[in-house]
C-alpha cells in the first residue's frame, strides 16, 4: 500500500465513524425529546423510555435509515 491508498482508508473509516455517529437512534446519556425532530408529532412515551436518548418516532426513524442507507 502506498500513500494514497492510506489516505483512501483512513478517510472511509473517518466518514464510516461520522455516518454511524450521525445515524445513532439514540443519545445514549441524553433525556429523549417527546417531539420527533423531523415530522414535530409527540414521541410515544414508550419508545422514549425503551431507546434512551431517541430523537424520532418510528416512521420518521425509519424514513431516516431508508435515506441513509440504514
């Protein structure tokens, strides 16, 4: 392997950890929010409580893997 393709490698872990760090469900250590971040409709109390930190409901958060490839 030359330069190059360290430089290719290390830039598709950097983006892989980005991607997995941007597409979390939760914020695991973060109280969950009780309004979707995309679509502004109340999160169920119980997938507040079962997915510690969510930010979305299920169809948004399922929307979301669709568009990212999840």
């Amino acid at each position: 392997m030359d330069e190059v393709d360290d430089s290719q490698k290390a830039e598709r872990l950097y983006r892989q950890e980005a991607l997995d760090k941007r597409t979390q469900v939760g914020r695991p250590g973060r109280e969950s929010l009780k309004i979707c971040i995309d679509c502004g409709e109340a999160i169920p109390e119980k997938r507040r409580v079962a997915i510690a930190g969510c930010e979305r409901g299920c169809e948004c958060q399922e929307e979301f893997y669709k568009e990212n490839g999840r």
